[in-house]
C-alpha cells in the first residue's frame, strides 16, 4: 500500500525526478498540431493563408509607413499635394490627417475653441473608467455623472464662466458622436429595462403597450426615425416652438435603443429558473424587492453579451445622423476631404476614422468578456 499514493494514483519510485508531459500532447505546439497541420489539407490551408497574411502585412507596412507622405508644405493657405499624388496610390498620403485633424475631430467648432472639445473628450472617456470600475457601483455614481455632464454642457456652450458661447449649429466631430452615443445609451437602458418588465406583465394594457412599442421601433429603420424626428415632427409642433435638432436626434436615437435593448433584457428574464422566482415569493418581497435585488441582477448577468453586442452597434449607428445635417465624427471626416486639394486621399481619413471606432468598440468588448468572466465565475467551479 506505500506504493499507492492517495486517490489510487502509483506514487513516483524514490529518486525519481518528476517528468512533464511531452511537448507534442500538450501546450501551444500541440494545439498546433492538432488544429494547423492534422493534415494535408489542413496543412496547405494553413500555408497558403499564412502567405497571404504575410505578403498582405508587407504591403499594408509599405503603403502605411514605407513610401508614406507625412506632411506637405503650405503656401498661401493652400495645401501643396502635389508629392502625395506623385506616388500615386504606392504609399499613404497621411498629410491629409496631419491638416485635417483637428476638422476631423471638432467639425466646425471655432478653431481658437479647440481645447474646450477636446476636454469634452477626455472627461468622457475618464467618466467610461470611473465606470466602469466595480468599487464605483453605488449611488455614487449619480452624482459623479450629474456633476461630468453639467460640466461638458459648459464647455460646449459656454456663455458663462468667461467662455464664448458656441451654438450647437457649430458643434461637431468625435464630441458629438460621444454625446449622442453616452445619452443614448444613458436613457435608453432604463427604459429598455421598463419595457422589458412590461411586456411581462399580468397588466393587459402595459403588455400591450410595451409590445405595440418594441414591434413598432423595431420595424422601421433607423434612418426613418432621424427623418421623422428631423422633418415630420416639426410640422406638429405650435406655430413659433422650435426643438434643436441634435435634441430631436438624440430622443429618436433613445427610442431606437431602448426597443432593441428591451428585447435582450426580455430574454434575460425567461432565461432565469422560475424556481428564482418562487424562491423570491416565499420570502415575502415584493414586486419591485423581488425584481431588484432577486431577478434583474441574475437576468442582465445572463445576456452581458448581446448587452454589449447592442452597444457596440448603437454607438456605430450614431453616424446615421449624417442624413439631418449633424456634424459626427463620419461626416466631418467626409467634409474634411470635399477642399479640391486633397479630393482622393479619402482611404486615409476613413482609416483613421475606423481606427478611432475601433478602439471605443474594443474596449467595450474586452471589458464585457472580462465582467462576463468575473460574474460568472462560480458557475465554472
């Protein structure tokens, strides 16, 4: 029995070094093995499509970097492009971001202005992380966003505290599509959570008015409800009320999110074991003590994916705008290129216009993989 170790397993002789597995069954070379080279086929696949990754990569290097314009002299106000054209297509002609960028970024913000929008920017992104941080998940958080909004309401307009006031007429750029995606998503959420909550109501005309909503946004573009927001609901209004266009925009985007999200809460919902709700009975709770504290924490933890999926194509979806004249990220950038001077360097304002998506969309996805790991961590033990 002194041979056996515990759990049945032989014990090792004595003086007998440990060995590891070997290389070729375990670890990143048998991964290899076993899903690039299992065999021929596989083998070639994997070969040819590292070739042209490769070969794809040395190019993007030598248009990107290599045979790159970065800046072009400026006589008389004018652009002199004339060395991004003499390459003709082989290197990327970056000088157009180099000039462009603070149009690109700020639209038509007036130029002297600038710091104020891109302070905008930065308390933005500080307000996502303070966030998005877990010890920040209180009440306290109310009062932090109040206090960051007023202050980016400010800095936009201005007119007080020494500073200019710029109309929102002037507004444009990352700001604008930071601000329509932040209250987008601000507002809609609860409402979504609402109307989840109603279309699983016993309470006929709240189910019925919950469903007409979600059916009704869903089945028409986004497109449409900017154009309604923008042309239609104007006509309806007293003669002499005006609402901004930006405000209209931003309560037609809200609607839009709120239904899609409501559909995901919704699913949340049925997902939970209803042995979660009979338990929450038996305590006693009520509606909303059972709903707050027992079944939409269980709920949201279940769909933190099509949550974040949601997300991601909401604050992409903000550059529809562009079709009632509001000056997002996308339209500035497309506005930045219209001057004669720089008409066909396009490709490289939309590479760093995507860039500037890319890394918004990323950092959602990467923060919902890893919430999504942290709160379900017990269910892999």
């Amino acid at each position: 029995m002194s041979d056996i170790a515990a759990g049945g397993v032989p014990a090792p002789a004595p003086g007998a070094a440990s060995r590891r597995a070997p290389i070729i069954t375990t670890g990143p070379v048998a991964w290899v093995r076993a899903n690039l080279f299992n065999n021929w086929l596989s083998t070639a696949v994997t070969l040819l499509l590292a070739y042209l990754i490769v070969r794809w990569t040395l190019g993007f290097i030598d248009w990107a970097f290599v045979n790159a314009v970065w800046s072009v002299p400026i006589v008389n106000g004018q652009a002199q492009t004339a060395a991004c054209r003499e390459i003709k297509g082989v290197g990327a002609c970056w000088a157009v971001v180099t000039e462009k960028h603070r149009f690109i970024l700020f639209g038509t913000y007036p130029f002297d202005e600038h710091w104020r929008p891109a302070l905008v920017c930065l308390l933005f992104v500080a307000l996502y992380v303070v966030s998005a941080m877990r010890r920040f998940w209180s009440w306290v958080l109310v009062p932090i966003w109040i206090g960051t909004l007023t202050l980016i309401g400010v800095l936009m307009w201005g007119g007080i505290l020494g500073l200019t006031y710029v109309p929102q007429e002037r507004w444009g750029g990352l700001p604008i599509t930071l601000i329509l995606a932040t209250f987008g998503l601000a507002f809609a959420f609860p409402l979504a959570v609402l109307v989840a909550l109603g279309r699983r109501s016993r309470l006929p005309a709240i189910k019925m008015l919950c469903i007409l909503y979600v059916e009704l946004i869903r089945g028409v573009p986004l497109i449409s409800l900017l154009f309604m927001a923008s042309v239609m609901f104007p006509l309806f209004l007293p003669e002499g009320m005006n609402i901004d266009k930006l405000l209209r925009a931003q309560v037609a985007m809200i609607l839009f999110a709120a239904a899609y999200l409501a559909e995901v809460v919704r699913g949340g919902l049925q997902a939970l074991p209803k042995g979660q709700y009979e338990a929450a009975d038996a305590l006693g709770l009520s509606y909303w003590q059972k709903t707050g504290f027992i079944i939409l924490p269980q709920a949201l933890r279940l769909v933190i994916p099509p949550l974040v999926n949601t997300f991601i194509g909401f604050f992409k979806d903000t550059s529809l705008v562009l079709i009632i004249g509001i000056f997002d990220l996308l339209t500035a950038g497309k506005t930045a290129i219209v001057e004669p001077a720089w008409q066909g360097f396009g490709v490289e304002v939309y590479v760093t216009i995507g860039v500037i998506y890319l890394v918004f969309c990323f950092a959602m996805s990467k923060y919902s993989q890893d919430l999504e790991r942290d709160l379900n961590a017990h269910r892999r033990r």
